[in-house]
C-alpha cells in the first residue's frame, strides 16, 4: 500500500538556531591580536601635523612653493580659463594649484565663509580689491605670501605677458565663490 505523505504545511516548523558568540569566551580583537599601537606601522608617530592656525597655514604654502617637483608637473595651461587642480586636503582646509595665462581674471569675487592663503610660483598677478575705504591695487609675485579673510572682495588678474602659476589655501575647504560683476562695472567707471 502506497505512504502518504503530509503536506509541508502540515509540519511542525523546526526550531531556530540560536546564535551563539563567536567567542564565547569573550575575547576582544584587541585581546586575540594586540595592541594595534605596539607596531610601529600602524600607529605612526613622525607624519607632520596637519596645520590648524594662520602660521600654519602659510608655512604648509610656503613648503608647497619651495618643493617644484611637486607641483610643476601638474601645471596646464587653458586658452579659455583659468587651470585649476586640487593639491591636497586636510581636515579643515584645501590646497589649490591654478595656472593663468595673460589677461585671464577670476573676476570680483569673495570665498564665502573662507579665508585663505596664496603665493605666486611663477610669472605675476594683479590683486584688485574693494573695500569700503575704496579700491587698492598689489602685485603679487613669487616669494610674497597673501592672507585673504574671510568675506574679502577682490580680483586676480594675470596683466603680465607671461603665464602665472599661483597656490591658494582655503580655510575651511572652498565650497561657494560667489561673484560680483557689478563691482567690476562701479571700477570701469571710476577709471573713465
């Protein structure tokens, strides 16, 4: 005679496993591994501090000025705007590589909420500013550092006729640049 068999639904459902620690014996990674921070290479001690003051923050762009290697190779050039490539973050900060050729301006502008440090590496920039005692003009060449606060209105424009290299540090990390075009109207009609 054939067996009948019951339906899956007509079983009693099995029990489920109860999860058991892996280590029961309670045994941490740090237990079981080691101090991670008794080997040398994994808690490194001679890594330079990150900069966290206005002192620090030149001197990171002073070494970045001094050290050609590093940044020359990644410099371009772009007939239709001015080059621009990260360097380096931190926490709290950016470094940015731009490269200008003659005539090429950022336009009047302010960071937003950062300040920042700059140098020129090579050739010449104009710094253009606004301010309420009214309008001043610097030139910017290699080996001078600028301090920029924050909420500054100015314009950099290579006025030269040779290309300019220049390092901008923001402070924090540049996340708006907003521009003012009517500024560089009033100016235009100052000088005429």
């Amino acid at each position: 005679m054939p067996r009948l068999r019951k339906r899956n639904r007509d079983r009693k459902p099995l029990p489920l496993p109860v999860a058991t620690p892996r280590w029961t014996d309670g045994l941490s990674d740090v237990s079981i591994a080691g101090d991670p921070t008794a080997f040398p290479h994994l808690a490194r001690t001679d890594l330079p501090a990150h900069p966290t003051t206005v002192a620090g923050y030149a001197r990171l762009v002073r070494e970045i000025a001094a050290d050609r290697a590093r940044w020359e190779p990644l410099v371009r050039y772009d007939a239709l705007t001015r080059w621009y490539s990260r360097l380096e973050t931190g926490p709290g900060y950016e470094v940015w590589l731009l490269s200008w050729l003659p005539g090429q301006s950022s336009g009047f502008h302010d960071h937003g909420r950062s300040a920042g440090v700059m140098t020129v590496l090579q050739g010449e920039l104009t710094e253009r500013s606004l301010t309420a005692g009214g309008e001043g003009t610097r030139a910017l060449t290699p080996g001078g550092l600028r301090v920029l606060a924050t909420g500054h209105l100015h314009e950099m424009v290579n006025a030269s006729l040779e290309p300019a290299v220049s390092v901008h540090l923001y402070t924090p990390g540049l996340v708006e640049m907003n521009q003012y075009p009517a500024a560089t109207q009033q100016l235009r009609h100052r000088v005429h």
